[in-house]
C-alpha cells in the first residue's frame, strides 16, 4: 500500500529484522527488540503477524498484531492485541501509525477477532477507535516482608508453562472476565529479557508463580498466583520485590494486602476497541442466555432486549434463559419509547467488559440509561471483575 510522500506499507520480512529491531530499541526499549525477533520467528505468529511502512529500503514505522483471547462467562471472544509499535522520529505525523493501526485492524477482522485490547500511550489510541473500558490493577509500594521459610525460589523455563498456566487458570477462574496468556505468548515470555518468571517450590511442588521486571526498572512483582497464603508469602519475599501489581479477589492478593502501601488514585485502563457491534453482541447471546437462566425474574419469561446506539440498535428476543438472534434497525433517539436501553457506541466495551454494568455506567454518562426495563437491563449487562494478562506489564 503506497502512502503519502512515497512511504508504502507492506508486510514485514525477514531482511527488515535488524532495522525493525532498531527502531523498536530506539523509541522503546533494547528488549523490545529480542520480543520482535520471538514474535516473527514463532511459527504460530510468524512475519504475517507484522507490517512496516518503508521509505524506499529504509523501515521508519512498524507494528505487531498478537492473537488474544479473552473469556466471559465461559465463552471465548476472539481478540487481537497490537504491539511493537515505533516510529523514527524524522517520520512522525506523517500518518505512518494511522496506516499500521489500518492495516493491524483489516489483519484482525480477517482472523475472527471480535474485540481489539491494547495497553498504549495516553489518549493516542482513542483516535483509532478505541475507549478506555477495563480497569488496570494498581501497582504497590511493599511496605513489609513476609516470611518465605519452607519454600524454594527458581527462574521458570519452557518446561514450566504448563504449570504455570494451570496456576494462573486457578486465580483467574474467579474473575467474570479474563484474558489468559496464549501458548505462543508462554513461549516467548520464558524466552524474553524484559521481565523473568518465576516458580516458587515447596517439598519439590509447584505452589506459586509470578513475573518481575527487571532489577534496574525497580523489581515489581506482578501476575502472582498461588495455591495459598504460606506459597504467596514466599514468592514476595524471595523475589525481593519492591512493588506488587494487586491481584484482588485471589488467594495471591489477599495474602500480599497486609503488606503493600495503599493503592494512589489513578485511572489506568486497558484500550478496547469493538469493531463490529452487532457481531460481538450475537457471539455473547450464550453470556446473555444464562445469566437470564440464573435470575429468578426472568429465568421463565418471554420478551425482547432492545439495545439502541441511537444511530442504530438491535434487538434480541429471549426466552426460558434463551437469547434469540440479534436483529438490526435503524436509529433509535428514544430507545424507552420501545421498552430500550440506550448507550452511546464508543461506551459498549465499557458496558460489556467493564466494573460498573448498565446502572453505573447511567450514573456517570447522560447518554446511557436502562430504560423502562431496568430490572432486565441490570441482569444482562452487570458489573464486570475482570483479569486481564499481556505480552507487556501494565
């Protein structure tokens, strides 16, 4: 794809690695380079999964898509997650990222992805499509060490990944919505510099794992899992973590809480992008079927939600904790009028994946209200307790 002022987009190859490598160390960090090479030399990412913009033989802008997956309610989602993103500083505003995130977002649609989830700069992403919608943990000063007697401390290796999947598995079970680590993401994270990951071993078993980053960032301990307080204990203390990313609602996170600082007031929130609205809402009618089936109220009704983006809305008729197909109209300004909901369209990933369901979101955004059916509305769309894990520590 030919751009402006001669720049032309095109899928990245293998005589582009060390200027990408580069570039990417240049506008980030030096490991942000041996992540691009695991990524493009991973048969299941592999040079596809990257595009550059080049002026003539010169690479000046890339970015990489990673397949993702998140969970609701049991049902997988298709995602991607985009990454590796830099470009030379003689290039910016020239278009170049506008181009890639064009070209990473017609790559996503083309694998099934349903939903877009990044981790990016502050604000610039929102000019691509995307809302701020899932909630980061907060990172915590450790204010005490606890004791770690009993326990072994090693750096996990490839033959580890099967364990420490099923420890995360564990803790992440107990979240509504959750993003595992891929099994290419596993791979290249044993593999990488920028963070180590670690297993903590008592009587020659497995009890906790976790991820650090480097000594010189400062050593923050995150994605801790542990089978119960004694193994997460040992993992802080032996790590020497200085910080902690909190987990809530896990065995791991209510172990480590008498031990961190109070969390500072910040709203950092993972990038979410959904492209095709109407798609996503078909491919969750099993997430909207049972939580219909699991309410008193409406386990035994007959009815139809309607869900007005006031340009457009849909309509889904239900049943006996069934969830029919979704039906497309045309705009829709008074959605109550019909017995709908509305909510404006860049803040349905907020109300699909994030922490304050339809009867939050109504308390913050004049353009989302539940209607005259509010009881339904709140049963379908509740808050959400999500964990979220990626390539990169937040």
């Amino acid at each position: 794809m030919t751009l402006s002022d001669g720049l032309v987009l095109r899928t990245a190859r293998p005589e582009d690695l060390e200027r990408i490598g580069e570039l990417l160390a240049d506008r980030g960090e030096p490991e942000d380079a041996v992540d691009h090479r695991l990524v493009v030399e991973d048969p299941d990412a592999g040079w596809e999964a990257c595009a550059v913009v080049v002026d003539g033989d010169r690479v000046v802008s890339t970015a990489t898509l990673l397949d993702e997956a998140l969970v609701l309610g049991g049902v997988e989602i298709p995602a991607g997650q985009v990454e590796l993103v830099a470009t030379d500083r003689d290039y910016e505003g020239r278009g170049a990222v506008r181009a890639l995130m064009g070209w990473a977002h017609e790559r996503a649609a083309s694998r099934g992805h349903l939903v877009n989830v990044m981790i990016g700069i502050p604000y610039f992403y929102r000019q691509f499509g995307y809302t701020y919608a899932i909630p980061q943990a907060a990172t915590r000063e450790v204010t005490g060490v606890p004791g770690g007697g009993g326990h072994a401390l090693r750096e996990a290796t490839a033959d580890d990944i099967p364990v420490m999947a099923r420890l995360q598995d564990a803790e992440q079970a107990r979240f509504d919505l959750r993003m595992p680590h891929s099994a290419p993401l596993w791979r290249w994270l044993v593999a990488r510099d920028g963070s180590t990951g670690w297993l903590v071993e008592r009587d020659g078993a497995p009890v906790a794992t976790g991820r650090t980053t480097p000594p010189d960032e400062g050593v923050r301990l995150a994605e801790v899992a542990a089978v119960d307080e004694a193994a997460a204990h040992a993992l802080l203390a032996l790590t020497g973590a200085t910080e902690v990313t909190e987990r809530p609602g896990t065995v791991a996170g209510a172990a480590l809480e008498p031990f961190l600082a109070p969390a500072k007031a910040e709203a950092n929130s993972y990038y979410v992008r959904v492209p095709d609205p109407v798609a996503l809402l078909e491919h969750l009618r099993p997430v909207f079927g049972a939580r219909l089936a699991a309410s008193e109220r409406f386990a035994d009704e007959e009815g139809e939600v309607v869900l007005s983006f006031y340009r457009s809305h849909v309509r889904m008729p239900f049943g006996r904790g069934e969830v029919g197909p979704v039906a497309v109209g045309g705009t829709m300004q008074a959605p109550g009028a019909a017995g709908g909901a509305g909510v404006a369209p860049d803040l349905l990933a907020s109300l699909l994946f994030g922490p304050h369901g339809i009867e939050g979101l109504t308390a913050r955004h004049p353009d989302v209200y539940p209607g005259p059916n509010d009881e339904l509305m709140r049963v379908l769309f509740p808050p959400v307790r999500a964990d979220v894990l990626t390539f990169y520590l937040p």
